[in-house]
C-alpha cells in the first residue's frame, strides 16, 4: 500500500511539473521554434546564406554546453529556466522578395507555430515580414536589417540589436572629419550613390541630411535600380559631378558591378565609402584586388580579437563548421537568436506578451557580445539598441581591416584612392 501511494505521489509531481512547464508555453522535452526568414535563392542567394550560417552557429551554442564562451546561455545546456528546452531553427525563403517575405512569415506562425522570427537581411523585406508578425502578435528581433524606419514604425513586437544606417551615415562623415584633422585631408564635396529599394534609399536620406550638418556639399545625387546590369550612365554622372568622396549603397551584385564599371570608366575620386554590398563574402572572389581600398561601414572584424578574444573563439567554431572565417553578415545575425533566448529564458515562458516584456527588460553587457558595444539594450519606444555602434573598415590587400574609430585601428586607412592606372 505504502508502494501504491509512493508511486501516485511521484506521478502527482511528474504531472504538475509537466502542466507548469506547459503553462509556460514549452515543455522540458520539446523544442522552442524560431522562425528565420533569409534570401536563400536568386541574386543575394549567398549573402542569405551566410546570415542563417550565423544564426545556426548561435542555436548551437545555446542548445550546446561551451563553458569557455562568454556568451548568453552558452554555460547551459538550452534554456534552464525552460527545462533545459533547445532551440529550433525553422528555416524560410524570402526569395529577397517584400511579398514573398510577408507570406513566409505568415506561413511560419501559423502553419510551423514558431513563437518568435529572425531575419531576413533585406530591409524592404524584413518590413513586410515585420507586418505579418506585428498583426500576428509575434515578437521579431532582427539583427542584420539597417534601415532607420524599420524602427520608427511604432511596433510592439519588433526590436532591432545592430546599428541602423542614420547611425552608420554618421559614422562615415565623422570619419572624414576625423580624417581632415588626422591626416591633413581636405574633403568638400560628397556624391550619394544608392540602390533604389527600402534599404538604398534611405540610406541615400541619411546621407543628404546629414552631409550639411558635417559641413559637406552634395554635388550629385544618384538612385539606380537595384537589379542594374549596366551603370556607365551613373558612372558617368559620378566622374562629371567631380565629388572628393563617393558614398554607396548597394546590395552584392551592383557592388561587383559597379567596381568594374569605375575601373573601365577611370573614376578616381579621393575615397570611396560604402555600405553593405562591398563586404558580402561573394565580392572580393568576383573583384579581387579591385576591391583593395574601399571602405565599409560594419559592426565586426576579426581584428577586434586583439582587444576581444571572444571574437577569435567564436570565429574558430564557425570556421570549423562550415570552413570559412566569420564574415560582417555572419556576425550580425548571430546576435539575434541570444536575445531572444535570453528574454525567453527570463520570460520562462514562450507566451508574446511575456516575452516582449523581457525584451524590453534586455541588459546583455559589452563582454558578452562580439562586436565592439557596451552591450544590448532596446530603446522604450523605438525598440533600437541604444548601444549599436558602427566601425569602417578598409580594403587592405584583399582583407577587411578596421581603420576607424582611429583609437581602435589594426592599421592606417590609406587615403588618397589610388587610381586606377597607378595600380599593379
């Protein structure tokens, strides 16, 4: 009899810890799923690829137990407070297409019941998907979209960790400024060149906004669309207008594009600043030392492990896993899948409403992040990370090195541009 009531009292437990665990939104056996939404076909195909790459890396250490790695959960095996519940990437295509992103996203809460997205690299895209999730009351964290509006809309369930490109805009025209008192480099005027989606034109506002404000003359002002296959006519445009420094807003494939269009046409002016395109692991195979001097705004490098050893820790675990080194891309989206693990972890439940309660409560510090920030904190009503920070790097022999802040350089940025005809 003794055994009987034994025997009922331990199911009685089991029971209850499983309807706790349950009215959490997961039980301790079952996976937590994520939705991540990239462009895994067409144009940008490998850029996509390279962002969910990140991520996974991420669920691995989350679901794993690596106790040399100063990172959110990556001590613990999945979510203690959880039950030890892992994370499940559910994987969609995007296309790197606005309706297309809109639909999968829609497809992954209701039909694969993710609790939570990330993705999907493409402003204009992460926008529409971004929609879907706001009217289906899923939180979204996105850490590798930078277009300043994709925060100023309002949401309640949407957060962005990295930098958007107001901040990065800023970032460039104050190295410039920082370039004329340093070096002695005299810069005047400006030329913004940009792809005409969500992404390029905005930033192509930041840039016409903000040029006045450093003390810079805009003299030309050039949109183009994003899927170009011939830009002389821009080119051209560019070497007439006479700027001492362009600044570019592309996407992979008219970055290659361009490049060789401004070796054949001879355009030389003093810098060439960009944005984005120009440091997708897929540009320097397709240019290769026509892409040496260029200079791109990032979040990472892996230069920053001089002062940061988690950066080489976590770049030796990508590079073992899909042998290659841990590129801009790479890094942002790895960001993502942590946040929302930890607000999920401190929620103790899946449930939206808590979970985005958790986001807003989000204090991850500076040394357990790999880029250089002081930590991850959203803005109340923005939802931006106040501490997303932007570094450039150059082009240096066929390797992106950080060349500013200055206090944090692995190497001097070399400035004038070198024409064309000068170079081997």
């Amino acid at each position: 009899m003794h055994g009987k009531r034994s025997r009922n009292l331990s199911f009685a437990l089991a029971l209850l810890l499983s309807l706790s665990l349950t009215s959490a939104g997961v039980a301790a056996d079952q996976e937590i799923k994520i939705g991540a939404a990239y462009p895994l076909s067409g144009a940008i195909a490998s850029t996509g690829l390279d962002c969910l790459h990140g991520a996974e890396l991420a669920v691995d250490i989350i679901n794993g137990k690596y106790p040399d790695l100063n990172l959110p959960l990556a001590k613990s095996e999945g979510l203690p407070n959880l039950g030890g519940a892992k994370l499940k990437l559910v994987v969609a295509d995007t296309k790197g297409e606005p309706r297309n992103g809109q639909a999968e996203a829609e497809r992954l809460v209701t039909q694969e019941k993710v609790v939570a997205m990330i993705g999907a690299y493409q402003s204009s895209v992460t926008k529409t998907a971004s929609q879907a999730t706001e009217r289906l009351k899923i939180p979204y964290v996105c850490s590798d979209s930078s277009s300043p509006t994709l925060t100023e809309r309002g949401l309640k369930y949407f957060f962005r960790v990295s930098p958007h490109d107001a901040i990065f805009a800023r970032d460039q025209l104050q190295f410039l400024k920082d370039l004329e008192k340093a070096k002695g480099q005299k810069i005047t005027t400006i030329a913004a060149l940009y792809e005409n989606t969500e992404f390029g034109s905005n930033v192509g506002k930041q840039i016409l906004k903000l040029a006045p404000e450093f003390g810079y003359k805009v003299v030309a002002d050039i949109s183009y669309a994003a899927n170009a296959t011939d830009v002389t006519s821009e080119v051209g445009r560019l070497i007439n207008a006479k700027p001492d420094v362009l600044m570019h807003a592309s996407y992979i494939t008219d970055a290659i594009l361009f490049t060789k269009t401004y070796k054949e046409m001879g355009f030389n002016p003093k810098g060439i600043m960009t944005f984005a395109g120009y440091i997708e692991p897929g540009y320097l195979p397709a240019v290769k030392g026509d892409g040496n001097y260029m200079v791109v705004r990032s979040t990472f490098a892996l230069d920053l492990a001089k002062n940061k050893p988690l950066v080489a820790k976590v770049n030796a675990l990508f590079k073992k896993k899909y042998g290659i080194d841990m590129s801009e891309n790479a890094a942002r989206s790895f960001t993502a899948p942590f946040v929302l693990a930890d607000a999920i972890n401190r929620a103790k439940t899946t449930e939206a409403e808590a979970v985005v309660k958790a986001l807003l409560a989000t204090n991850i510090p500076g040394d357990q992040v790999i880029y250089p920030w002081k930590g991850i904190q959203f803005d109340p009503q923005s939802h931006q990370n106040i501490h997303a920070r932007g570094i450039l790097v150059q082009i240096q022999n066929q390797n992106y090195v950080t060349v500013w802040p200055f206090e944090s350089a692995a190497a001097d940025v070399i400035w004038p541009f070198p024409a064309w005809k000068t170079r081997k």
